[in-house]
C-alpha cells in the first residue's frame, strides 16, 4: 500500500481523485508512438507533483508500454524515461544486414542494440527487486507461443512480502519479451511482444490481475482509479470497392491491415465494456486519439514547419495520407508523434469537462473524444436487406 504523504495526498486532490481508491496505470504498445504517452505522463507528474511511481499503486504495460512501464518501476520519472526514450529509438531499429524484411527475410530488426541498453539501464534486477525498491505493483505482458497463451509477468508487493508467479524473472527478459514484435525482431525463445495478443492494451489484464490474484484484497473493483493511456490509432477506412482489390501485394496488405485492427478492435472492446457499466464504481480515464485530419483539427494548432519529410507546416495542414500508417519502427515520424502529445496534453488541459486529466475523455456517446469514425448505417441497411444486390455482387 502507498504511503499517504502529505505530497501524496496533494497530488491525488490536484487530479481529483478519491483518497480511498487504488491507483492503476496502463499503458499500450504502439513501438515509436510511445513518444506521445510519455508527454501525457509528463504532464500528470506535474500537475501531481510527484514522479508515478509514488502516484500509482500499479502499473502494467504492453509492448512499448511496457518497457515504459519496467521504467518507472525501477524509479524513473517521466522526464528521465523521455530522455532515455529518444536514445533509445535511434538507436533499437537497427537493420540486421541488408537483405532483412519483414516478409521475405524476417525479421527486419536485430536486438543487439536493444539488448546492451536494457542491461546498462536495469542490469540483472528482477521484477520483484523493482516492486520492492519503489514499491508498486507491476504487470508485463507477452505472447507465449509454444502454450498457446497470453503471459503475464507480474509482481505485487504486500507490505515486506512479494507475490507472483514471474516475480524472480529478470525485468530486462520481461521488456525484451514483450516488445519482441513478429516480423520486426526475432522471438524471446518462445516469447513474442504482447501486442500480438488481445492485450495490447493491457487495461482489463491489469484489472484483472489486480482484483483476482494480488492477496489480501488489496485491490476492490468499486475503488479502483484506472488511468489507460493510448498512443494513437492508425485506422484504415477502406473504400469498398478497395477492399476487394487493395493496392501492392494482397497478403502484405492484409497481413498489416489484420495485425493492426485486431489490436484495436480488442482495445475498443475493452473500452466499451468498461464505459458500458458493466463494472460499476471504477473511476476510469482513458485518453486516446486518431491519426486523421478530423482529430488533429480539434487540437491546438502546432507548426511543425521544422521536421523533415512532411510537407505541412501546422498539425491542420496534415493530410491523411501523411498521417496513415504510422508503423512501431517509423523513426521519422517520432517527432511528429511528441508533438501531437503535446497538442494533447494542451486540450486535454483545456478540455471543459474538468480538465486537468480528471475525467475520461469522451464525447456525448462514451466514444473517445479524439478518436474519429464513420458509420454507414443506412446504406448497409439497404444493401444487406436487397436480394438483388447480394445476387449480383460479384468477388
């Protein structure tokens, strides 16, 4: 249990938060976009005026979440993960030789780099040495493909004791193993990132984890507050007639388009269940936004003049097809990516349903604030219900 400082307890008023309530914090993969997290947790240090190992009771994380979240657990603050963050970027990305790709000659990527940071940054400590030196619980996710399951890596810390089943495992196994993407890196022996699961969005895994297996009912459902962070969704709103003829080759296509909305979809529907009341109580703050010319039009404008390789100087002078697609290894886009957690964190800020991050941020129906989409009710009404539409159609 935290400490309730006298700091603490100024932190949780600043952000509205019940002093009663347990404190979760989760985090999404998304490789290089966890550029425009970190700017939103920036942002919480600071209204908070503590770093959020001493905010948050938990944190889990996938992916880039996750390595994130091995970050904070080992007592680093926002503004020094950043720092380390953008070292980092420059360097993991490194091609393995020249023949290297993603669908010929995977994977495109060698670890070699990847490896010797996660060793200087927290040498040979496991997660239960994190847990017990800042004392928050922590949760990383991965893929284990030889059980055929999602693996949680897990440590809770119960007064001087420590509980879960991973929690002697060596943290940097646990941040290699979950950002081992297919295609891009090479597996972690039978590991491979947990962004190919259902949790890339690790929000239900840590409530689950949480209220089921840390003792001591430490964590209650009605008293929990869950801050869950994305990093931005690349949607892809194909024309119909393009779906059934995309552009280049077929499998690329679909391979990309299948491995990137399953996530999404698997984060919605999280979301939406949780939205939905289904679990009632819960004080829950999610904060998300779409890669599209609608969304970046409801930021604060930003010149972005001085990045290369983009044509448009302001954020709404972005087009979509600038804004599409951007993949976990697309460096040259990382600056855009803070910039947009910028502009975020200024209308998150300004937002007028409280500002401040003390409320989810969502429109009139519960669906994120940021995040655009399209339905065609009506057509597909009239088409599927046509006989002689479904007749005549021709794959």
């Amino acid at each position: 249990m935290k400490k309730q400082t006298d700091q603490r307890k100024k932190a949780l008023e600043a952000l509205g938060i019940n002093p009663d309530h347990r404190l979760i914090l989760s985090l999404d993969g998304g490789g290089i976009r966890g550029i425009l997290t970190l700017q939103m947790l920036k942002k919480i240090e600071e209204i908070a005026g503590i770093p959020c190992f001493e905010l948050f009771d938990m944190v889990a994380g996938t992916s880039t979440g996750g390595i994130i979240a091995g970050l904070i657990a080992s007592g680093k603050n926002a503004i020094e993960i950043e720092s380390l963050y953008v070292k980092l970027v420059r360097k993991v990305f490194k091609k393995r030789n020249w023949r290297a790709n993603r669908f010929v000659n995977p994977p495109l990527y060698d670890k070699v780099n990847y490896r010797t940071a996660l060793k200087q940054l927290v040498a040979n400590s496991t997660l239960e040495d994190a847990c017990i030196k800042t004392n928050i619980d922590l949760l990383i996710t991965a893929k284990d493909v030889s059980a055929g399951e999602e693996i949680f890596f897990t440590c809770f810390k119960n007064g001087e004791n420590t509980s879960g089943t991973y929690r002697a495992i060596l943290l940097r196994a646990a941040m290699e193993a979950t950002m081992s993407a297919p295609t891009y890196f090479s597996p972690l022996e039978r590991f491979v990132d947990g962004g190919t699961t259902t949790y890339n969005n690790p929000t239900l895994s840590a409530v689950m984890e949480a209220v089921h297996y840390c003792p001591d009912t430490k964590y209650k459902l009605n008293e929990l507050t869950l801050f869950s962070f994305g990093t931005g969704t690349s949607i892809d709103f194909i024309k119909p007639k393009e779906a059934m003829n995309p552009e280049g080759l077929d499998a690329a296509f679909w391979l990309n388009f299948v491995m990137r909305e399953s996530s999404q979809d698997a984060s919605t529907m999280q979301i939406n269940l949780i939205r939905s009341g289904l679990i009632p109580g819960m004080d829950f703050r999610r904060f998300q936004i779409s890669f599209d010319q609608n969304a970046m039009k409801k930021l604060p404008n930003r010149d972005i003049s001085h990045l290369e390789d983009l044509e448009a100087n302001t954020l709404w002078d972005l087009t979509d097809e600038e804004l599409k697609g951007v993949e976990l290894d697309d460096v040259q886009k990382f600056d855009l990516m803070k910039a947009i957690g910028d502009a975020m964190v200024e209308y998150i800020m300004s937002n007028e349903k409280g500002g401040k991050f003390k409320t989810d941020l969502t429109n009139e129906k519960k669906r994120d604030q940021l995040v655009t989409t399209f339905g065609d009710v009506d057509i597909i009404k009239n088409q599927m219900s046509n006989p002689r539409w479904l007749d005549e159609f021709q794959s």
